[in-house]
C-alpha cells in the first residue's frame, strides 16, 4: 500500500474536483468528502492510478454507485421503501 502524504492528496483531490465544476476546495479533513466526491474522484484514472488499488476500477466504481443510490433513497426517506434486491 501506498503511502499519500496528506496534503499531496488534498491537491490531488482539489485538482480533480475542480475539473468535476465542485465548488469549494478540500480544506479540512478529508473525511469531510461526501459519498459523490469520492465517486467522482475513484471515476478519475488518474486519481486511481494514485492509489494503486489493485482492484478493477470500473466494477468497484458501478457498485458504489448503487450503494450510493441506495444510501440516498434510506437518508432521502424515499416513501418506497427498499427493494427485495437491496
């Protein structure tokens, strides 16, 4: 595992957010990031690549994606509850 000095990661985060058109910056902690933030940063190869994860990137993004809709629909009270599959 790679170690990423804290502040080389928040440039990181901030370049790739900006590029996303998200306002503001990462200027505090990163565990202030939403669910969305780290979607759009784990969708950015580079960024990925950063990590050197060893996982394929494409399935692990699509399924965070679901927990994310999943996520939003629980904290959102979606009147329609959950799905069987859920």
């Amino acid at each position: 595992m790679v170690r990423i000095p804290q502040a080389d990661f928040k440039s990181k985060c901030n370049e790739i957010l900006g590029v996303s058109g998200i306002e503001g910056d990462i200027s505090g902690d990163v565990a202030d990031l939403s669910l969305g933030d780290y979607l759009r940063l784990l969708e950015n190869q580079v960024f990925w690549d950063l990590l050197s994860i060893k996982v394929d990137r494409a399935p692990f993004v699509n399924e965070l994606h679901e927990v994310r809709k999943i996520r939003n629909r629980v904290m959102h009270f979606d009147q329609d509850g959950l799905k069987d599959g859920d």
